[in-house]
C-alpha cells in the first residue's frame, strides 16, 4: 500500500506527464479530459483535507476540476430536472476547486504569483474568467472566476488588469 506522500508524487508524476501531451500534440482537449478523469478513478485518493501543502492543493484542484467537467458533460447531454441536478454539482465542484486555489495562495503568500484575464474567443467570459500562475513550479496554471479570489490577488498586487494569452491558450479556447 502507498504512503500519502507516494500517492501525491504518483498523481503530480502522471498530471505532468498528460499536461506534456497536451502541449506535444499527442492528446487533443477531450482526450486530456478522459485521461484525467482516469487518472483520479486510478488513484481513488479522496480530497485532501485540511489543504496544508501546494501538493494536496494541486491534487484537490484537479480533482474537483475533473468532476466538474464531467457534471458539465452530463448537464450538456441531460434536460429538466436531471440536467439543473447536473449543473449543480458542476456548480458545487468548481466552488470546491476555487476553495483549493485560495488554499495554495495562502499557502504561498501570493509569492511567485501572476495573475491576470486571459483572452478567450468567447465574449461571455471575456474578463471573467482569469488565470493564475505559479512561476516557481511548473505546470501550475490555473483559472477562475470567483470574485474572492480576484479580491485576493488585486489586494496582494499580483494581478494586472491587463488581458494576456493564456499559457494553456490552445485548451482553453478549444471547444
């Protein structure tokens, strides 16, 4: 049986390695999506808490962004009662994922912290969805749109109101 610490470097080792992919061509966005949500089924790791590293935080982050996405799908596909039940366990996961985010900030200080809009092909989200990167670690790219968070970042003078090209620009302006 792993240790915590085995599973963490296991799950950080495999989210790398698809990221990689992604980057290389080899996975398009659906695939990238399937493979995560495989990766969190493999590791049957429940979130961590309380969130006291940027390795546990990392690991809730994806696994809240997994299963949103995937309640996401299952609203898109679903009508009525059984797709408002879907898009609100979307809803409920991103609001676990965002709670994730704000624990490595706090975690980091806002330290090796950039923040800003990203520039996306859909008008509806122009200027509300942003992204947040890690500049001391790779593959820590992550977005929001939560209002706290936003707060968080222009209070601790990490974030630019001006709209840049996201890092991971090819997902997410990928239908």
């Amino acid at each position: 049986m792993a240790t915590e610490k085995e599973n963490i470097e296991n799950f950080l080792k495999e989210r790398d390695n698809l990221i990689r992919k992604l980057d290389e061509g080899k996975l398009d966005k659906r695939s990238f999506l399937d493979e995560n949500a495989k990766l969190v089924e493999k590791l049957s790791m429940r979130p961590f808490c309380p969130v006291d590293s940027i390795e546990k935080g990392l690991y809730n982050y994806h696994y809240y962004n997994v299963l949103a996405k995937h309640y996401n799908d299952m609203g898109n596909l679903s009508k009525g009662r059984k797709q408002k039940c879907n898009f609100n366990k979307r809803d409920n996961y991103y609001c676990e994922k965002d709670k994730s985010l704000q624990a490595m900030l706090e975690i980091k200080n806002y330290e090796n912290v950039e923040a800003y809009y990203i520039e996306l092909h859909s008008v509806r989200l122009k200027n509300l969805i942003f992204e947040v990167v890690f500049t001391d670690k790779n593959y820590a790219v992550f977005h929001s749109k939560n209002i706290e968070i936003l707060k968080n970042l222009k209070n601790n003078l990490v974030f630019s109101d001006v709209s840049q090209k996201s890092l991971i620009d090819t997902y997410v302006n990928k239908p």
